[in-house]
C-alpha cells in the first residue's frame, strides 16, 4: 500500500507505533511492514485529502483481539470513529479510526471466511461487492464474472 504526503516519515512513524508495523528505509521511500503488506510513504510535495467518500473509501485492517486494541487505541488518543461493535449476523465486530492524515480506517476480527472472503490477510481495501456491480465494472476489471477466492498466502497472519 502507497501513500503520499510531504509528511512520509511521520506518516510511517504513526502506522509504526499504532499498528506494530516494523519500519524500515528504502532508497525512495519510507517503509513498514506488516503480515500480508507493506506500507510505502513516498514524500509528495502536495498534501493529500481524506480517502473517505473517493473511489478508495477505505482500508482495513483484521486484529486478533479488536475490543482490546480498540482500547489501546483510545488509550493513545485515537479517537474512535465508529465505536467496538459487534455484527452478529455476520459473526464479526469492527471499528473505524481515522490516521492523522484522513485515511479511514476499518478494523475487523472475525472477517475472513465471509463469502467472497479471500481468507486471512493484514489489509483489506473497501470496494462494491461482487455481485452489485454493473457489467461494465467487471469488463474495466478484465473479468466477466466475479473473481474466486484464493488462498491466504501461508506468510500472513494477523495483527495483534
């Protein structure tokens, strides 16, 4: 996942100490890892906006223990944009966080195993599903009908 803003390195530091992502340097970049992703921050000279409401609405992050973290979260000053909920129908419990840049931000437990689910991974990013869009969007993916799932690649695991 790449983001850019003139702030690259706080950018890093903040997914760092929020998410236990292990930070690194890169010749044209900053970087940190997490299970399943790593997260590039290349220096823009441009300030970006919120991803909330764009054609990328979102990304999402799957946790070990969500109502902890959530917690912790709040421990730290983050302030919860969508409270610790449970979904019973879905068996699953999420929340929302916005990064201090206006990327929001999904976390979920439970949320692999959901139709369509591709299995365990670090990071999810929002779109339609599948089954709701129109022909024209599956012909601009190069698909004429709805991808199938795939394996979890045997490296990822979950946040903690």
């Amino acid at each position: 996942m790449h983001f850019f803003h003139p702030q690259n390195t706080e950018m890093r530091d903040w997914y760092a100490r929020t998410f236990g992502a292990n930070p690194r340097e890169t010749p044209n970049f900053a970087a940190a890892d997490l299970p399943g992703v790593a997260l590039n921050f290349t220096k823009s000279p441009d300030p970006v906006v919120g991803t909330q409401g764009r054609a990328l609405d979102h990304i999402g992050f799957e946790v070990k223990n969500l109502e902890e973290f959530t917690k912790k979260l709040e421990a730290m000053g983050i302030k919860l944009e969508r409270p610790y909920t449970k979904v019973p129908a879905l068996n699953i419990a999420i929340a929302f966080i916005r990064d201090p840049w206006g990327t929001y931000i999904e976390l979920t437990k439970g949320s692999t195993g959901l139709a369509g689910d591709p299995g365990p991974s670090a990071t999810r990013f929002s779109r339609p599903p599948c089954n709701s869009r129109p022909s024209w969007a599956l012909r601009l993916m190069r698909a004429d009908k709805c991808p199938q799932p795939q394996p979890a690649h045997p490296s990822t695991s979950w946040l903690s």
